[in-house]
C-alpha cells in the first residue's frame, strides 16, 4: 500500500540534487584554459590562486569568464 502511495507521489525532488544540476549546467566551476573542475562551493579566492599558479601568462577573465574577485 505504502509502495503504490510513493508511486503515484513521484519522485521526490530534494534541494541539493538541483542545487548540484544547477552548478553543473552553469560551468561557474571549471578552468576554461585546462578544463580543472572546481568544487561548486569554491570561493573566488580559489580559482584566483589556480589562475595563478597554473597559467601566469593568461587573464584571470580567460580562465574564468563571468567570476568576479
């Protein structure tokens, strides 16, 4: 009985999962010099030291379009 009732619920749709769709759809976390992933919840100060260390000779706005420090 508890079984038919979920069923006809649907899915249950909870906070993180699309949260996570919603990060991974906006590419915010990803070098777009060597394609490094980042967690969703690094902080600029993060990508900052990547560009840094990674590529000195590139714009930080190259390997990060759209993230402000």
């Amino acid at each position: 009985m508890a079984k038919k009732k979920a069923a006809k619920a649907g899915p249950v749709d909870n906070g993180a999962r699309v949260a996570a769709e919603k990060a991974a759809a906006s590419g915010g976390g990803k070098c777009a010099v060597c394609f490094q992933q980042f967690a969703t919840t690094a902080k600029p100060a993060v990508f900052k030291a990547h560009a840094d260390a990674k590529h000195p000779k590139e714009d930080f706005a190259k390997c990060f379009p759209g993230v402000t420090l």
